[in-house]
C-alpha cells in the first residue's frame, strides 16, 4: 500500500497548479475504495475543504439519488446541514458555488455511469486551482470523457503481498505455519491477488486448524472458474447457518444501503427471533460485514451485490417469487400488479423527502425574514394561488393499497417511507416484525391494524397526533403486548399524546423533537423492561410520571432540551439501572435528594440549566461516574461530597459564572482525566488539586478572577493540555516546567503576566506554547531547551522587543506566529529553525500608539515606540529555513535590497512583503518553483519587478507608485490576480494577453498603462474576468441603469449578470478606512421583491483610488453566485450607495447592469469581427467597448 501511495501522491502534486482529477480504475476487490480512502487520508491535511462520497454508483440508483449525493457533497464541503436539492441542475450550481473560490479535495467512489460525474465534478473548470479530485470505478470508460485528466489502473496484489494479508486473516500474523505454507501459497494463486477474496476466505480458515478442512476448501475454491470473485465468496456465505444467512442478506439488500446502526439492526433481528448478537459478531469475524465510524454496519459493494444475486436468483423472471425486494420499480410493479407471494420476507420503498422549493416557501421564507405588509400580502397571494388558483401545485403523493400485501403472509420487514396506504389496515401481514413508515400522513393509527408479532415500530417525522385509538389499544392491550420492543416517533411534531402503555414489554421509547408533547402518561413510570427513553427537544413537555417506581431497567434518560420541565420525580431511588442521564437545557430547579441512590449511573448532564444553583449534597454518592457536565449553569457551589465521585474521569464546569471556589476535597477524584473550570468565577484553586495524578486537561480559560496558581502543580503528573488564557494571574510557578508530559501551554491574553516559568529540559513532550496577546518583554532562554516545540504563538505581544539566540535550537518548530510583537530584529541563529513551515511576523501598516494600562506600561510603550522606527534587516542565516511555505513579513520596514539568497526557499508558497522600503527584489524570486502568492502591495521605493515564478497566482504590487515597470508575464499561466491599483509610472503589461487564468485585473489610477491594457485585453480575457477595473468615466451603452421587471427568457438560462460602476474618491475629504481597507465596499446591488430588498451584495470594488478622477469598475456574477440564482420573474435589481458609507467623498457617477442569457457569450470564434454588433458575443462587446475608451 505504501509504494502505491507514494506513486499516487507524486501524481497528484498537492504543491503543484492546476485542477487534478485522477481516475482510478480496476475489477471489484481489487483494493481500490481502501487505497482511496489511504490517499484521502493522506491528503486531507493539506486542504480546508474536503469530501468522501461513497458508493456513488449504488446512491444514484435509489429515488432521487443524484441529488441525494449533491447534498452529501454540498454539507461536506459547506460544513452545514443537508441542504435541500431539488434539482440535479440546481445542485450543480450549488456545487460550483462552494468550489470555485477554496481548493478542494473530493473522492468519489464507485462510479459506474458519467452522468454521475456531470452532476459531481463535472470539469476542471468547475473547480479553484489546487484542487485534487480522485474516481474510481470498474469501468475504465467512463472515465475517457474530457473530465478525467489522469489515470491509474489499481492491479492486483503480488504474490508476497497476497500471502501476507491472508496470513493476517487466517492466522493473525505475517506468516502462516509451516504445516499450512503450501495450501496458504495454493489459496493465494487461485483467488488472483484480489484483496477482498484474500480477506474473506482468510477469515473463513480462521477457525479451521486441521489440513483436512484447508483440503476440502482448497477443492472448493479450484472447482470456480478465474476471476468470478462472487464465487469465491459464496463459500464463505454457503458455510453459515440459517439464521447468520438470513440476516446476512437482510443486511446486504436492505440495511447497508440505509447506513443502519449495528444496535438497531440487532433491534429489528431479536424481533425477528434471531440469536442476534451472536450472529452480527459471527458475520464480523468473518468479513463479511464490518462495523464502521457511529456504530453504522457496512458491507464491501461485492459482498452487498453477491447477497443481492442470491436473492435474485431465487427467481430471475418474478420478483413477487423472492424472499427480498429493494428496488423501487420492481416494489411498484409488484403492488401495483398485486404479485406479491408468501415467498417475501422484506420490502424496502423509501421515497426520498419532499423539497418544497416552491415560490409560496420563498415568499414565506421572506415574510418570516422580514415581517411587513408587502411581504405579508405576497405571502397570502402566493398561498391562495396554491389551494385554489389554476396554478395550484398538484402532491404528487405515492398511493399503494394495502391489498397487495395481503398474499405476503410471511413478510417480516416493511419500509414505506412517505407512501400513502389506503385499503384496510387488517390486510397487512399478522407475521410483520419490523414496520418503518416515516411520514405517515396518518393521525393515529387504524383500529384494524393488527401485527400480532411486530417488534420495531418506527413513525418518525408522521403527522399522527395520536399513537392509537381506544378500540386499537383495547387490542393491542390483549394481543400486542409482548412483543413491541421498540417504538420510535421522533420528529412527530403534532403528537400531543402518549397513551396508556400499561402491559408493553417496550424496551425502547424514542420521543425526541415531538414539540406538542406536554405531558408524558403515568403508566411510562411502570414499564419494567424499559432500557432507553429519549424525550430530547419536546420543547413543551412540562410534566414527567411522579411515579417511575417501575423503570427498573431504565439505562438511558434523555431529557436534554425540554426547556419547559422543571422538576425530576422526587423519588429516583428504583433507577438502579441508568447508566446516563441527560438533562441539559432544562428549567429543573432542585435535583431530588434521591438521586444519590442510583448507584450505576456513569453520564450526568445539566448544561445550560440556568435555574439550577446548587447539587444535593450527597451527589457524592453516585459512585460508578465517570462524567458530569454543568457548563453554563447557575450552580453557585461545589459540595464537598463531590470528592467522593473516585470514579469520575470528565468535571465540566465551564460558564458556571457563579462558582467562585471548588472545594478542597476535589483532590481525592483520582480517575480524573479532564476538568475545566473556564468563564467561571472561580478565585483561587485549592493546593489538592495538585493531587490529580491522572489528569491529562486541565483549563480555567477567562477566570478573570484567577490571580494564581498553586505551587502543588507540579503534582499533575500526567497533565497533557494546560489552558491558563485569559486569567488575571502574575507568574506561573516554576514547578510548571517539570511537567514531563505537558504537550500544550496555554497562556495567551494574561495581561498581568510579565514573565515566564522557567522551561527545563523535563518539559520534553510540549509541543503548542500559546502566548497571544501577553505583556512580556523577553522570552527566557530557557524556550531552547522545548526541543519537541511545534507551535509557538506569539501575536500582539506588543512589548516583546527580542527572540533569544537560543530560539534556534527549536529543531522541531514548525508554526511560529509572531504578528504585531515590538521585535526589531531576528537573531542570526533564526535560521537553525530547520522545520519551520509557516512564518508569520506582520506589523501593522500604520501602528498604533499602544494604551498605557498597567505600572511602567510607559516605559514599555516609549522603548516600544524606540524599536519600531529602526529599520530591519534579516538574518544572513534565513535562507537557510528550507522547509519554509508561508513568509508573512509585512511593515517590517526592510530597506534597500532583498539577498539572492531568497531563491534557497524553494519550498516557498507564500509570500507577504508589502508595506517595506525595499527598491529591488532579487533576480533569483524566478526560482521559487511553487510560489503560488507574491503581495507587495505599498512598498513605494520599489522601482522593477524581476522575472517571476510561472506558478503564481496572485501577484499585488497595488500603490508600489515608484514602480516603472512590469516583467513579462506571459509565462504566468495559472495568474488568477492581478493587482495594479495607484502604479501610475507603469506603461505597460508585457503578457497581459497570454494569461488565460486571469480572473481579477485591478489597474485603477493607473493612466499611464491604460492603452496598453486596452490594446492587449482581448475577448478571451474578457470571457473570464469577473472583475476588472481601469480609468474610466462611462459605461457601455447597452448595459442598462435599472431593470425595474426581471423577465426569464423561453428555454435560455441566465449563465451571468454583469455590473458596471463609475465611481470617483475625493482626496481630499479624510476618513478612517481609505488607509486600512483594500477596498472600496460601499457600493451594493440588490435583488427588489414587492418593493423590500431579498438579498444585497457589496460590490467587492478593489483597489482604492488615490486620484480624484473617474474610475470603472466590472463585477461579473457567474451562474452560481446567489445574485444570478435567486432572480425570480418580477424581481428588480438595484445599484445603489450604502446608506451609511464608510468612504468620505465617494461619489456613484454612472452604474448599469447586463444580463448575460445562454448563447449570449459562448462564441469562441476569432472572427467576430467581421458579425454584426448584435451578432457578436458578450465578451466580444466588452472588448470593443474598452477599445473605445
């Protein structure tokens, strides 16, 4: 695995320009999702934004299952909720919307069909520069179109390595026996170097250790013929008893395709009558199942198909003849025809949730956004046209008739999410143990609904108001009794009542999110065999049983976010059982003196119980804790009993704003491995809490009130993370640098801390020393001897005047972030930092005079101030940081010339030096190969430019105004940024034609090169720039100044929306942001619907002009942009000022707007000269117009 990734890794590139899209091709079990998710895991560091989608070809065949995996995508990129698709048109412009501006790294797994790569990833151009995007499949034609630019054939295993990883599953080490090397080297000649097929039949031997057995399966595995995996598989499959099979195939067509958790399976498989437990470990051992991240079951999609064939095999004509039926349209064909047999055992019909994207939700959306009668009156218009006008929306609802069920009197496991049954209920199979219908359209369930042996019932996210009716529970009271284990309704909002359940043998009652709930029935307080109760976010629910005499057997109470209760029953005592109890975010006043007497209880939860002040005193009790949050609650004391909780290992006391001390006794919780006091009150710390051995973290974070830490710290012998930030306290003891395991300190906005403990060499774990914003002037030299130091944060540490030599002996240092810091000069041992990645020392362009705020702070300020005006020159040792990537070093004041030397920083990606005095820059920048940013903006000696390094791409010389000229550019094929605002002696852009990543061209105030811009910006250039600005005073004329009524277009698609502003700066009002911001931000477009603003944005206008003549600014709005994509019919577009400008003296001269519909910019010829006007491309258009300038 590791040769492959390190060919994988050297394809791919990470420091290299250019959108990668690696396709990785092969039979099934070759090992390509495992060497995928190897190189995803490999990757993942280097990028912000990231995406696994797995099983991309068995997704896309469910309902709506391209638009499923958009979504996955989407969130993943996003870091948000699912999001609504309702489109697979829509969810590409969502999609594109998300990856055009950040790299990204994005694995899509299994495709089997290019369709699937249109709606993902559909072309280089789609994505930011940067990005790393892997395929695989099966199927090496699909990857042939023109998304795919590499490739890699995932071969089999050679034969060393097929023997090594059959030995591992078959023996559980390297090699296998010597007694077994021969029929092991025969196994691994007959299954072809596969992995899976190594794996599974591996672990079928695993438990045979007689040659006779390894002699039989031999046989069995020579009678298949060459490379019918499947086949070799089945023998795993053919050896397992009737019940492991039953459920393997259950797992295979139905359960792994929903992601199910192995505990809810093991649910629906004991209603079964399956020795559950025993199987699911059985079919782990073997391979054939796995169990992966939250517990969820998984299957490898060759096993998953296998189980499915065998299923299909039972009858390759009828699928009313087989035991399972998953796919929808044979479901469909098969009610709808009424075939279905005794032979079903499952059905699975899952029709994907309903996105209302409708213009009455929009309208809705926007009156709850912003309540005003315009709104309101659009809202009310919107709903009548949809209940009673001709263009009312039509459900589209599935209707399936409980009839075609009744032949399928063996049907043990139905799914019919958002289906809609009519017929009678009694029709539906007696043997029925597992019934999940989410969105039931139902109020209660029927009185002739009768499943005598149903186990699992799951309701979730239904319209009932009530589980059942009387005459249904007078049945269900008689018949059903024993054998419901589980009934899950959560996300029932209209549910306002649970029923007698007197006489239930439940074991699982999940009632989270049922907001109408406001009571729960007295007889849920008798159920004996009750092990889980979620009441989680039933926001209303204000009274719970008084009587839980009964819940013996109760494990898991979840109460957290029932805003409304406010009391727990006074007598807990019968809860023997709890193991976690969960009441955050409750209004609980007073816990019960009796909860004491729930000896196992392991998981205490009150965060955000703002009522509850105090704990009972005999809290202490709980003797099996192991965690107790009570962040954010108003506990005004800690009792002392808490001392005698020997087992806790979390104590979170975070935001317990009026806890002022934590008793003495704290010291005794030895199992202690985390606590955190931080936003708290607290004022001191008691000496025992030196006496927590096993503490790993340890943070008072924001303790304003804290001013010192005991001397007994050094007994925290195992303490890992130390976070004092923000605390009032005046020294750390020096007994904090004997902390031998401490990997991270802490220290950062301690603004009465003006020295630091002593560092010793004890200190040899610490790898994070965060220091922000704290008043020390020195660093000991003792920070040498951190040898394993990899992040050393150092920002706004305004009267830090000088690094120590021994700095340099921080071999490991890889981070160090010294921004804002009054240091003048690095010392020459700043080069031995020979791991240092990422440098960042910026000075503020224009520093502020730093506020005298504590006693010698003038001193301080005035040897500060002293510092600052010398001027900087670097270390000759600094070419010597390699390994470094990012260089901030702006308003360091570097004068004259910059050393060839820089050209050794070859690993160099980033580049900051604006704000500096330097004339010239070094011919030898042309050798920084993977320089990707170069930002000089304001360095107003600089004269000339060297030649550059072809991989930039973004270069800001931006108000250099002694700059004269420009290198030629033209080798800069990847430049996306070009920033030229106030270089007024520049003539000319050699290149500018030839650079066919350019996306942003800012040249405003720069008269001098605006012919040559106009001569050298083409109509190809044009095409891509989505903003540009030069010196000008007027607009084309066929943009126009308001579009009062958007109107669509027949069949043509909005690809774009150009906006086109004159603006003027007068020079000589002043304000407080010309100087500070990059930026003109005070001129913004918006979206009118009936006469209120539904979305506004700034034009991001940049480069502030430092003339008083007429600037021209272009902002193009591509077709995933908000802007473009939220226009509706009616809609009016605006450009206006900002009410409240943050520029003085800003005048908004001329503004138009351009809609740019499909075809209207997709002209590539080079003839468009000879067209007519009307004839001619967008961009075409825009080239004439800048000629006429």
């Amino acid at each position: 695995l590791n040769s492959r990734l390190e060919t994988l890794m050297r394809m791919l590139d990470v420091k290299a320009n250019g959108v990668q899209i690696l396709g990785f091709y092969g039979m099934g079990g070759v090992g390509k999702t495992t060497l995928a998710k190897a190189l995803y895991n490999k990757l993942v560091i280097h990028f912000k934004k990231c995406s696994f989608i797995s099983d991309v070809r068995e997704t896309s065949l469910q309902h709506n299952g391209l638009t499923s995996l958009q979504s996955k995508l989407i969130s993943d990129l996003s870091s948000s909720a699912l999001p609504s698709i309702n489109d697979v048109r829509e969810g590409i412009i969502s999609i594109k919307g998300i990856i055009h501006d950040e790299p990204v790294l994005l694995v899509l797994d299994d495709v089997d069909n290019e369709n699937q790569l249109q709606a993902l990833a559909g072309g280089a151009d789609w994505f930011y520069e940067g990005s790393r995007i892997i395929i695989t499949t099966r199927n090496k034609d699909v990857l042939l179109g023109k998304i795919v630019n590499k490739f890699y054939e995932v071969e089999e295993l050679t034969s060393p390595e097929s023997l090594q990883l059959f030995s591992y599953h078959a023996f559980g080490k390297e090699k296998p026996p010597q007694s077994f090397m021969k029929l092991s080297e025969q196994v691994v000649l007959l299954t072809g170097g596969l992995p899976l097929a190594l794996e599974v039949f591996g672990s079928f031997l695993f438990d045979k250790r007689r040659i006779k057995e390894w002699e039989d399966a031999l046989q069995k595995l020579k009678r298949i013929r060459p490379g019918h995996l499947q086949d070799v598989l089945e023998i795993s499959f053919s050896e397992l008893d009737e019940q492991e099979k039953c459920i393997f195939l259950d797992i295979a067509c139905f359960f792994v395709s929903m992601k199910m958790k192995r505990e809810d399976a093991i649910d629906i498989f004991r209603g079964c009558g399956f020795n559950a437990e025993i199987a699911v470990t059985v079919l782990t051992a073997k391979s054939l199942i796995k169990i992966i991240d939250d517990n969820v079951l998984w299957m490898h999609d060759q096993l998953r198909d296998m189980g499915r064939q065998i299923v299909q095999s039972e009858n390759h004509g009828d699928p009313g003849m087989r035991s399972r039926l998953w796919d929808r349209d044979e479901i469909m064909s098969v009610l709808k025809k009424e075939k279905g047999t005794r032979s079903i055992q499952g059905i699975t019909l899952d029709f994907e949730k309903k996105h209302d994207l409708s213009s009455e939700r929009i309208y809705r959306m926007d009156f709850q956004r912003r309540p005003g009668l315009a709104s309101a009156y659009a809202y009310l218009k919107e709903l009548y046209k949809k209940y009673f006008g001709h263009g009312a929306e039509k459900e589209k609802d599935v209707i399936l008739c409980t009839k075609a069920f009744e032949p399928m009197v063996n049907l043990r496991l139905l799914q019919i999410n958002r289906v809609k049954l009519n017929g009678n209920f009694k029709l539906l199979p007696a043997e029925l143990k597992w019934l999940q219908w989410k969105e039931c359209p139902l109020k209660t369930l029927p009185s002739e609904f009768h499943p005598r042996d149903l186990a699992v019932l799951d309701l979730s996210e239904s319209k009932i108001t009530k589980v059942w009716g009387r005459g249904w529970w007078d049945w269900h009271r008689n018949k059903m009794a024993k054998k419901l284990l589980v009934m899950n309704l959560h996300d029932c909002y209209y549910l306002t009542d649970i029923p007698d359940l007197s006489g239930l043998c439940l074991e699982k009652l999940i009632l989270e999110n049922c907001r109408g709930l406001v009571k729960i029935h007295k007889s849920v307080g008798d159920m004996s065999t009750l092990t889980h109760l979620n009441l989680k976010a039933c926001q209303n629910l204000v009274e719970f049983p008084s009587d839980i005499s009964g819940l013996k057997q109760l494990e898991s109470l979840i109460l957290s976010g029932c805003w409304k209760l406010k009391e727990l029953p006074e007598d807990m005592s019968s809860l023997k059982s709890l193991r976690e109890l969960l009441i955050d975010q409750t209004a609980i006043v007073k816990l019960p003196d009796s909860i004491f007497r729930m000896k196992k209880l392991e998981r205490f939860s009150l965060k955000d119980c703002q009522s509850l002040k105090q704990l009972p005193v005999f809290i202490g009790k709980l003797s099996s804790l192991t965690e107790l949050s009570l962040d954010g609650s108003a506990l005004e004391e800690m009792p002392d009993s808490v001392g005698n909780l020997t087992n806790l290992e979390k104590l979170n006391l975070r935001r317990c704003r009026s806890l002022t001390s934590i008793p003495d006794s704290i010291g005794n919780l030895k199992s202690l491995i985390e606590l955190f006091l931080d936003n708290s009150l607290i004022k001191e710390l008691p000496d025992s809490i030196g006496s927590l051995s096993h503490l790993k973290n340890f943070t008072v974070g924001r303790c304003r009130s804290l001013i010192k830490l005991p001397d007994s710290m050094e007994g925290l012998s195992s303490l890992v993370w130390l976070g004092l930030e923000g605390t009032s306290i005046t020294q750390v003891p020096d007994q904090v640098g004997a902390l031998k395991t401490l990997e991270k300190l802490e220290m950062g906005y301690c603004e009465s801390l003006r020295s630091l403990p002593k560092f010793t060499g004890n200190m040899l774990g610490l790898t994070t020393l965060a220091l922000n914003n704290a008043i020390i002037t020195e660093l000991p030299e003792s920070i040498g001897l951190l040898e394993r130091l990899d992040v050393l944060k150092l920002n706004n540490c305004k009267y830090l005047r000088r690094l120590p030599a021994s700095i340099g002996r921080l071999k490991c240092l890889r981070y160090f972030l010294m921004a804002e810091t009054a240091v003048t000069e690095l010392p020459e041992e700043f080069g031995m930092l020979s791991s240092l990645k990422i440098l960042k020392m910026a000075k503020k362009p224009y520093p502020e005079q730093p506020q005298n705020n504590s006693r010698g702070g003038s001193e301080l300020i005035d040897s500060a101030a002293q510092e600052n005006l010398r001027p900087i020159v670097l270390p000759k040792s600094f070419s010597n940081l390699f390994l470094l990537e990012e260089l901030d070093a702006c308003a360091w004041k570097f004068s004259g010339r910059i050393s060839d030397d820089f050209e050794k920083l070859s690993l160099l990606e980033s580049l900051n030096l604006g704000h500096n005095n330097f004339c010239s820059l070094p011919s030898s920048l042309r050798g920084l190969s993977i320089l990707k940013k170069m930002l000089l903006p304001q360095c107003k000696e600089l004269k000339f430019l060297p030649p550059l390094p072809s991989s930039l791409l973004q270069l800001n010389v931006a108000n250099c105004t002694a700059l004269e000229s420009i290198p030629d550019l033209s080798n800069l094929g990847s430049l996306e940024e070009l920033q030229l605002t106030n270089c007024k002696k520049v003539m000319d852009i050699p290149g500018l034609e030839c650079l066919k990543s350019l996306r942003r061209l800012y040249t405003g105030g720069c008269n001098a090169c605006l012919p040559a811009v106009k001569r050298r910006l083409a109509k190809v250039a044009l095409k891509h720039l989505s903003n540009l600005s030069v010196p000008g005073t007027k607009i084309p004329d066929w943009f126009v100044e308001e579009i009062p009524k958007f109107s669509s277009r027949k069949n043509l698609e909005l690809k774009g929306v150009i906006i086109g502003v004159v603006v003027s700066l007068d020079q000589q009002t002043q304000d407080t942001y010309r100087d500070k911001l990059p930026a003109i931000v005070d001129i913004q477009a918006k979206i009118i619907r009936l006469n209120e603003p539904i979305h506004t944005t700034t034009l991001y206008l940049m480069g502030v002009p430092d003339t008083d003549e007429d600037q021209l600014y272009l902002c193009r709005f591509h077709e995933y942009r908000p802007f473009v994509h939220m226009l509706k019919d009616g809609d009016k577009i605006e450009v206006a000022m900002r009410t409240r400008p943050y520029f003085n003296g800003l005048k908004l001269k001329k503004y138009g707007t351009y809609l740019v519909f499909e075809n209207e910019d997709d002209n590539d010829d080079d003839d468009e000269e000879l067209f007519n006007e009307s004839q001619q491309s967008v961009s075409k258009k825009l080239a004439n117009f800048f000629r006429s300038l």
